[in-house]
C-alpha cells in the first residue's frame, strides 16, 4: 500500500491542535513554527495528493507573528474552496468562470478566524461541491494519503487530506450531502455534521430553500472537533438550539441505538455491513441496548435528494452568468454539474414535491428519535473507489449511479437537518479506513460527542504512521 503522510519531528510532531495549544501556553513551541511546519508538511503532501487550491503561506506567517486571541490562538489550518475568505478568489473547484478576490470574509470564516486559527490556504474541492470525489477534468484527483489509488472523499477532500497526512491538525469542511462525513470515513479522521443553523454560514448557503449544507470541521480526534464547536458557541450561539458546551469526555450514559445497515434505496456492500455489525457489537459491549431496524425513510427519498441537488445544479448554470460576470463559460463545466442541471429540467415539474419530502423528512426523523437516542450506520455503502470510477468526464448516467450507489447513508441528516459523525472504527481488508457513522435528533451533538469518547476510549483509531 502507498501511503503518503508528513509527520516529522518539527514543531507539530503528532499532536491534535488541542494538544498543541497546549503547548503554546506552556511556551514550548511558538505559533510562527507552527505555521512554518504546517507549510513545509503541505507542500511536501500536496505534489502528490493534490489538495490545495490557493496558498497564503505570506499571510498565514505575517499572522503567525502577531496572532489573534481565541482558543486555537496560533493554530495552522486551510479553508475549503467555496468559503469567502478576504483576499483570496472563492473558485469553487471550477473552470467555468475567473473568481475575483473577495472582499470580505464570510461569515463562517470571520466565526472561525475569531478562534485565532490561522489559515495557510484553500482546499480543493470538487465542482461546486456536486461529486462525491474531488477529480477535476484539469487537475486531477485529490488522492488519499492512505493509497494513491483511490479517492480522498467527497468535496472537502483537500482538507481532509492534509489533516489526514498529518499536514494541519485541524481544517474547515462542508457538507451538503455527506462531504465533512465522507472525506473524514475514508481518512481515518472525526467528521461531525453539525445540526442546521449551528454554525455560521455563507450567504450562498443560507439562501437555499431546504438548507442542505452545514459547516464544520475534520479532525484527528473528538476533542477537536469538540473544542471548535464549544469555540464557535462562544463567538455565535443559536438560542433555538441546545447549547454544546463544553464536552470533554465520555459521561457513561447507556443509550438506545438503532442500527441500520441498508442505505436510503441502495444496499450496503456485504463486507460494509459486516463491519457495521461489528460496531454495533461494541456498542453493546459498552452497555447499550442496541436494536436492528430498517431506515427512517422511504427507499423513493433518494431519487427526489436527488432532484432537490441537482435544482442546486441548475441554478447555478442558469444563473452564471449574472453572478460571474462575462468571464462565465459554461463550456468548461464538467459533466456531473451539466447532468445535474439537464436532470432537474427534465423533472422540473416533480421539484414540489422533492421539496416537500425533503421537509417531511424533518417529521420522520422526530419520531424516529422519539424511540432512539442514537443511529448507527456506515458511513458510506461500499468501499472507497479507486480514482477514477467517478472521473466527472464520464457519461453523467454512469457517474451519478456509481455516486449513489456509494453515497447512501449520509445524504438524509442533509434534509433533516439533524446532527451527525463519521467515526475512523473500522478497516477494510483493504487496510483502507471505513468510517461509521452516528447520527442524533435536532442539536443533539453533545450527545454524539459523548459516544464519541467512549468509543475512541474504547477502540483508538488506526494511524497513518504506523
């Protein structure tokens, strides 16, 4: 297996960013080494996985010299590619149009920025974050640090790379169908989707009729992805929502599960649900009363996801160039996106009630909780495809079956808006990580984070250095 990861003995060594504000207050490290080593681990990743969009390495050591306050005060980290961030073009992991600098940071960057994390580029992410892989017509794939050969996950892949092969501890991820979930279960990393209107988010991402898309965070372990949601608490708190707070390990709570190993009208590969059994296995072995039952929502919820993502699609096309301007080329959108927009056109009349089921699902998904504290599935159905098998110039027919046959469990707390993880708790024979994943009712991360502990107490992720 090629595996491809920078851990050296510098400033970062292995630690998580939690750690390594730890270190900065005891003095033993500076933040202008961190950034240095962040940079030199980056650039020795990238020439091989393919994970940055735009640098900012100038910035990010100008910043290092005379940090923000804020918990990860010093911290390197990258912003994924459809984020505003000032100074920097918000490309989108598109040729179809020139992006300009932005003006200002967005609303989920000037919340993250307030940490006194320190950005030290854009990530790449596939074509306005529509493919479950990162593979670009012009620049290729974003690779595992895990194997080459096979793809990095869905749209935050650049980020989860990096934090993967050890480049940052911590980086900003997006998720509007599975893409924080996807890229952190084929990593080996923490990605936790948070419950809808958590985080601050995007104007382009708040505008969406159903809002799909939440931000967040990859990690190495839960106590990051913990500490970045009790920080964004701190700087932006949604008093419709529980509040996280401050959850710093397990609490031994006994909770109901429900296992679910068929996907949303697509079945679970054999050694998937295999691995996904063994999980729930030790979730029993931990006290808690687990139960197999079939998924929430009808098997014909996918096909009308579908129709709501590809409506995204079309909007986009039909809008490009009002929004960009004249250098708005739809000549150079990739196949995937004009499929999507072709198919949301030719069942346009079926969007009402695509929305509808979307809004539906919310209702489903309360009673579900009503019973269960906790839902256990894979994060994905099947194992990680080698690059290639969703090459966003193939036929679209043939892309977007593959997708959802890969793509099956992670798309439903997009509609509900309900929290969810991808937890590292499994291997493939492959030796591939094989993320799963735990979801909960509306603002119940606390919970999830809870689980979390007591499962990476339980069972410690594998790692890519040893």
């Amino acid at each position: 297996m090629t595996r491809r990861h920078a851990y050296a003995e510098d400033a970062l060594l292995d630690h998580d960013a939690v750690g390594l504000v730890e270190l900065l207050h005891r003095g033993e490290v500076t933040p202008v080494e961190l950034v240095d080593a962040a940079i030199a681990r980056t650039l020795e990743v990238d020439e091989h996985l393919g994970t940055l969009a735009v640098e900012m390495f100038d910035l990010a050591r100008h910043r290092a010299r005379d940090p923000r306050g804020g918990f990860f005060s010093g911290i390197p980290t990258v912003i994924k590619d459809n984020a505003d961030v000032a100074g920097l073009p918000t490309q989108h992991g598109t040729d179809a149009f020139v992006a300009p600098p932005a003006q200002r940071d967005g609303d989920f960057a000037r919340m993250y920025l307030a940490t006194g994390i320190i950005p030290i580029g854009k990530s790449r992410l596939s074509e306005f974050g529509f493919s479950g892989a990162v593979d670009h017509p012009r620049l290729g794939p974003v690779r595992s640090p895990w194997h080459h050969d096979h793809y990095a996950g869905a749209s935050s892949a650049g980020s989860a790379a990096l934090v993967a092969a050890g480049a940052v501890p911590i980086a900003h991820a997006n998720d509007g169908g599975g893409s924080i979930r996807i890229p952190a279960a084929v990593n080996g990393l923490v990605g936790l989707k948070p419950t809808r209107d958590r985080v601050p988010q995007d104007k382009l991402n708040r505008s969406m009729p159903v809002r799909i898309v939440a931000d967040g965070v990859v990690s190495r372990t839960v106590r990051d992805t913990a500490a970045f949601l009790r920080e964004s608490e701190r700087i932006y708190r949604n008093p419709k929502l529980p509040p996280v707070g401050d959850v710093r390990g397990p609490s031994g709570r006994r909770l109901r599960v429900a296992v679910v190993t068929e996907g949303v009208g697509r079945s679970s590969s054999p050694e998937v649900r295999e691995l996904t059994l063994k999980t729930a296995s030790l979730l029993e072995s931990l006290g808690h009363q687990v139960e197999h039952v079939d998924p929430p929502v009808p098997d014909w919820f996918a096909d009308h996801f579908l129709l709501y993502w590809s409506m995204l699609s079309m909007f986009l096309v039909r809008t490009g160039r009002r929004t960009h301007g004249a250098s708005w080329n739809p000549e150079n959108l990739d196949n995937l996106t004009l499929g999507l927009d072709r198919h949301c056109r030719r069942h346009l009349h079926r969007l009402p009630v695509a929305m509808a089921t979307m809004a539906g699902s919310q209702l489903l998904s309360r009673k579900h909780y009503e019973k269960y504290d906790v839902t256990l599935t894979p994060t994905l159905a099947t194992e990680t495809p080698k690059v290639g098998h969703l090459d966003p110039t193939r036929d679209y027919e043939e892309v977007i079956d593959r997708m959802m046959d890969w793509v099956a469990f992670t798309p439903l707390q997009n509609a509900t808006g309900d929290p969810a993880v991808s937890l590292p708790l499994a291997t493939t024979a492959a030796g591939l990580p094989h993320g799963m994943q735990l979801a909960a009712g509306k603002g119940q991360e606390a919970l999830l984070l809870d689980l979390a502990y007591s499962l990476e107490e339980g069972q410690p992720w594998p790692r890519i250095q040893e």
